[in-house]
C-alpha cells in the first residue's frame, strides 16, 4: 500500500450503492479519504497459473494509471483495466485478463488511485479458468482493446454529439460533446484532421466556466466577417453552442457564439453572449448557415417543449445579419418530427448545380428537402428516412468543405440504459462513425440522399484479398480462412435463387432478405432492392463497431459492437440457393493511431 487514499482498512461492502455486487464483508475503496486522497495498493507476488483473472471493480472512468488495476511481471504493466463509470452508481462490475500467454510467469496486481477527482473500488480478485466478463486489455494507449482503430474517440472519458463541424484552410475541425475525468459538465472536445481519417486531438474548445454544460451546436467560417469579429484580415471561425444550466431550472438554457481568429486553434467566448434567449428551458442546439444570396445568417433551433411533449416540439427558424442578434422568422412543426441537432443545407441534385434543393436534418439524420429563399423554407414532401435503426445518432455535415463537399459524421452511440458502463475497462466511451459523403441523387421516388464512406478511406487500405467471381453455392462460407482484425468489405452479387445472404463477423451478422428486399443488422432493417438483380454491399469493420452501406448508399446501418480477436471468424454464406458473386475484396485496414 502507498499513499492513504485506501484508508487503513477495507471498507465495507454495504456501506455504498458503488458497493453493490461486491462480495464477503470488505473491499478495497480509495474513497475513504475523499475524492482528491491518492493512494496504490499491491498484491503479493503471485505465479500466473490458470487462464483467467476477474475482478470486480466500480469509479470514475480515466487512464488505469490513474484510476484502474494494472497486472505487472518484471516491473511492467502487461494488462489493465480502468474504473469506468461515466456517472451515477450502478454497482461494481466484473473485469477479466486473459492471461494464458504469462502462464508460469510472476506477477503483481497494482491497484491505482493518483486522481484527484474521483476514487475506485475493487474487490474479488482471483485467478480462474473461468472468464466472468469479456476479456479486455487497456495497458497500451490507443490500442486497448476495445479502442476503435479507425473511428475518433475521445482520449479519455465521455464523447457524444458531433458539434460545430466546419472546414478551414486545409483542416477539418470537430468538436465533440464531452465530460472528461473528473468534470461534471459537459463541454466542447475538439480534433483536427487533414484528411478525414487520422485525428490530433486538441485541448478542449469550449470549457465550462460557470458549472453549466455546453450542450450541441454548429460552427462555420464567417468568410465575410459579418460578425466583425474578425482580426488582422482572417475571418473568424464561429461556433454556436446552447449554454445549459444544469439543474438550475430557474434558468433557461441560452445560445451562446464563441469563435476564433487564430483558424481554430483558440476560443473565446463573445462578450456578448447569450446571442439568443428563448421562452422555453430546454430550447437547444443552433444550427447555423450562411445565406450568400440573403447575405444573412440562419440559425435552426430545436424547441424541444422541454422535453416534456416530444410530438409538440418545433424547430424555429431566426435570421441575422452579424450572427449576434437574432430575429424569429419561421416555426416548423409540430408534427411529431422535428427533434434535436438540426442540421439545414443546399445540395445539387445529381451534381446539377441548376438543380438545388434545400435539406433540413434532424438528430437521426431523417430529413425533409425543400426550398428556402432566405425568407422561408418550404419544405417539398414528408419527412424520408436516412436512419434505419443501429447506434448513429445526433449527425452533423462540415460547413465550408472544399469542392461542395458534404460529410457528415454522426455519435455511434450504445444502446442505453448502459451508456455509462460502455465500453468497460477502457478509458475513454463511445465513438463517432467514419464520415460520410452525402450526395443527393434523382430516383423513381424523388431526389434521395445517399450516404457513403468518404473516398479518404480507401487510403487506410494496406492489403486487399480479392477473391474470384463465381457461384457460391448454399451453404458455402466464401471468407474461410479470412480473420484481419480492421476490415473493409466490399461484396457485390447478384441475388439469383438464393433467399438469404449472411456476412458474419464472429456474433454479429449482416443478412439480406431477398423476398423482404431487406438489409437487418443490428435488430434493425433497411429497404434495400437489387438494382437490376444486383445487391452491393459495403462493409467497414472495426475492432468494436461495424457500418454497412448498401447499393452505393442507398441505405446504411451502424453498431456497436465487443468481441475479442480470437472471436471473429468471418462467414459469408448463402441460403435457400446459390448467389452469383460479381466482386468479393477483403481490404485490411491499418490503425489512424500510430504508434
Ligand atoms: C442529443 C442531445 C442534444 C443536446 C446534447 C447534450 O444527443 O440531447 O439535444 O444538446 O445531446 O449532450
């Protein structure tokens, strides 16, 4: 033992709902001594001799060096686990190391508290041949082993909503919703890109000053200085943000404009802020675009009815001319639609710029296309599904992207309740999807939006197994032998008399329902009709997460997903009848993070 964080004597285990689940009288608990107490605790030197070892454990999420149980033999730390729950009390959970590669070596086990916000509990740690949890590792930064390895996440702690996206000279900026260790609030994280795929990851943007949370918005480049707050000819970089009390209900939540005038790097709140103040309390999340024509700003409101009359909620629609002050122009809604994240844009149909259309997005990505000439948007039909079901939620598009690009990231989120125990014995929680190109294309039933991974991506190919066309007959699995870790699949076929087609990824599966027309992953489905008896397929397989894209874009569907490497045999097989494989490529990916 060192440091007194641990107090002298184990604490009891009925003494906190953070305990429950812990077994016998005791467990060892840093939080004794408060929060901020620092302390580790060792085990004797033991001999790894059977497979496994489980634990139980409960705290707050950061790198295990500061709070998690590290596994040393020769001085080094070989496994780890951090504590990772990202809030509230749901009782201690169990951890596993597979360790059959160190049987027969001698090890420690560490436990460590050298934070200064938040403590630990462990408890039951023995070695076993039985796994009780799903065996994790989070002794190698960036490469533990439920870190996504080509999708961002944040370093530590809790990711959301993608915020604020904007393109600026060369740099694709992302701000992210985050509570890092030890903050109660939620604040803006931020990761820069130059080609869409590797990510540095920035200080935070937006930090909370006050204890209130800075909840979702969007950013742009004021190109015309209207805001004036431009310095030295660079126009200013701004992002819109909903300023949220927290639990002080005898305030309204406010939209707030920070910027910057160094092209990213630094923020600063405006002086004037809040830019816009609403009637109700739970009115958030500014999209904001530049009208060239107009030469006005318009920012996107979602007025969520406090969130208390999900199918009265409205999105409003304000105008300015400085992006400072702010005048109500247009509600939309109710009609059970309009909810959270709006995200408002022009794309060409088919690339004809004669031809634009004006798109307005909510959170899921579902969307209504319209025209709007910076007077009122009309919107052109009902509402269309872009989100059939699976974790993708709360999606953004970059303003300013080069050659009219649209892309769009959206938060792969895990099914709740359990989001704060996702991603367990690992740093950091969630992650956000690969960005996708949209494109709006004219079909039978009117322009459609289509969603695919950006061409940047075919760059993280490191080697592709092509295999041959041919007919795969049922029951014929086309991928034996085929196990890299990072996948993209590409997978064309025509349907011929099968009924059924199913890509498993150890206990994941993606299926296509002939007589349905359907793509299922994920306990959801997507409309998908072979175009002229052909289905294409485009599968991206990470370490823990999976995004299907069928016929170009026509359709996808995301999840999350865990396994471990040595669970993840593929399979491709075919049902009912045979297919005829037109195009099969196993490209391997490598990691954006480099060693
Ligand atoms: C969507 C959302 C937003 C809100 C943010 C808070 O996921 O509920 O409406 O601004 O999350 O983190």
């Amino acid at each position: 033992m060192s440091g007194e964080g641990f107090g002298a004597n184990p604490a009891k285990t009925t003494a906190s709902k953070a305990f429950v689940n812990g077994l016998g009288s005791g467990v060892a608990w840093s939080g004794a001594k408060g929060d901020g107490a620092k302390g580790r605790m060792f085990s004797k030197e033991f001999q790894v001799s059977l497979p496994y070892i489980n634990f139980l454990i409960n705290g707050a999420r950061d790198n295990s060096a500061v709070l998690g149980v590290d596994l040393l033999v020769d001085g080094k730390v070989v496994r780890s686990a951090s504590a990772t729950e990202e809030r509230g009390s749901t009782g201690m959970e169990w951890r596993t190391w597979d360790v059959r590669d160190l049987e027969g070596k001698m090890a420690i086990v560490r436990i460590n508290d050298q934070s200064e916000h938040g403590w630990l509990v462990v408890d039951d740690i023995r070695q076993s041949d039985e796994a009780k949890s799903l065996p994790i590792d989070a002794s190698v930064a960036w490469h533990e082993s439920l870190r996504p390895q080509f999708h961002l996440t944040a370093p530590r702690g809790w990711l959301s909503d993608a915020n604020g996206l904007l393109y600026y000279k060369g740099t694709w900026h992302v701000f992210y919703q985050h509570r890092f260790p030890g903050s109660n609030y939620v604040v803006w994280g931020h990761a820069t890109s130059t080609d869409l795929l590797e990510w540095k990851h920035r200080p935070v943007a937006i930090p909370s000053g006050t204890g209130d949370s800075n909840f979702s918005g969007s950013g742009l480049v004021d190109w015309e200085n209207a805001s004036g707050l431009g310095e030295n000819g660079e126009p200013p970089l701004l992002l819109f943000y909903t300023l949220h009390p927290n639990k002080d209900k005898s305030r309204k939540c406010v939209q707030h404009l920070a910027y910057s005038v160094d092209g990213g790097t630094t923020w600063r709140n405006f002086a004037g802020n809040p830019i816009l103040k609403t009637d109700d309390y739970f009115d958030r999340d500014p999209g904001v675009f530049w009208h060239k024509e107009s030469r006005a700003a318009f920012l996107v409101l979602s007025l969520s009815k406090n969130n208390t009359d999900r199918p009265a909620a409205e999105y409003g629609i304000y105008r300015s001319t400085d992006f400072k002050q702010w005048e109500l122009m247009q509600k939309l809604g109710p009609n059970g639609w309009f909810w959270e994240c709006p995200d408002m844009f022009e794309m060409p149909v088919d690339g004809d710029h004669a031809r634009m259309k004006w798109i307005l997005m909510k959170a899921s990505s579902d969307y209504i296309i319209g025209s709007f000439d910076g007077k009122k948007f009309i919107p052109e039909n009902d509402k269309i599904k872009l989100r059939w079901g699976g974790n993708y939620y709360a999606t953004q598009t970059f303003s300013d992207a080069p050659a009219g690009r649209r892309v769009q990231i959206g938060w792969m989120n895990t099914d709740k309740p359990n989001w704060a125990n996702s991603f367990p014995g690992m740093p950091f929680n969630q992650q956000m999807s690969c960005p996708r190109e949209l494109t709006l294309r004219g079909t039978d039933a009117g322009p459609r939006i289509y969603r695919y991974p950006v061409r940047e991506f075919e760059q993280l190919r490191v080697k592709t197994i092509a295999l041959p066309s041919r007919n795969l007959p049922p029951g014929e699995n086309a991928l034996a032998g085929v196990w890299p870790e990072l996948l993209d699949i590409e997978f064309e076929f025509d349907v011929r008399d099968a009924k059924r087609i199913a890509l498993r990824i150890g206990t994941e599966e993606i299926t296509y329902d002939v007589m349905a027309k359907k793509l299922n992953a994920f306990k959801a489905s997507a409309p998908l009709a072979p175009d002229d008896g052909l289905v294409k397929l485009r599968v991206l397989i990470d370490r823990t997460s999976l995004e299907v894209f069928g016929n170009d874009g026509a359709c996808d569907l995301s999840g999350v997903f865990y396994t471990t490497p040595d669970k993840r045999a593929l399979s491709l097989t075919a049902a009912g009848g045979g297919i005829g494989i037109k195009k099969l490529a196993v490209h391997e990916l490598r990691s954006i993070w480099r060693e």
